[in-house]
C-alpha cells in the first residue's frame, strides 16, 4: 500500500510539474477556443494545485 501510495504521489507530481511548464503548447495542441490565455493559467492552477497534492501524499507516506 506504501508503494503504491507512493507512486501516485510521483506521478501526480511529475503531471503537475509538466502542466506548470508546458502549458501553452498544451493549450495550443489540445484546446481549440478563443481565449488561450485564460486555458493557459486555469491549466498552470490546475497543475500547481496537483503538484501540491502530490508533494502532500509523498510527504505523509514517509
């Protein structure tokens, strides 16, 4: 259970760290709306807010 714990804290850490960085291209391939600037920050929240998760439950598993 550790383990597995564990590993979903990595990678919900590694996603929210790729959401952060890539977020314009990501925005840019996947999302075809007007406003790309709102997506683009929405997406850069949502990646911080998973990167926190992720940081909690690595942190609590050990």
């Amino acid at each position: 259970m550790k383990i597995f714990l564990l590993f979903i804290g990595i990678v919900s850490l590694v996603c929210g760290v790729k959401f952060i960085y890539d977020a314009r291209p990501i925005v840019k391939k996947y999302f075809s709306f007007g406003d790309k600037n709102e997506a683009t920050s929405g997406l850069k929240i949502f990646g911080f807010l998973l990167t926190i998760i992720g940081a909690i439950i690595i942190y609590f598993v050990f």
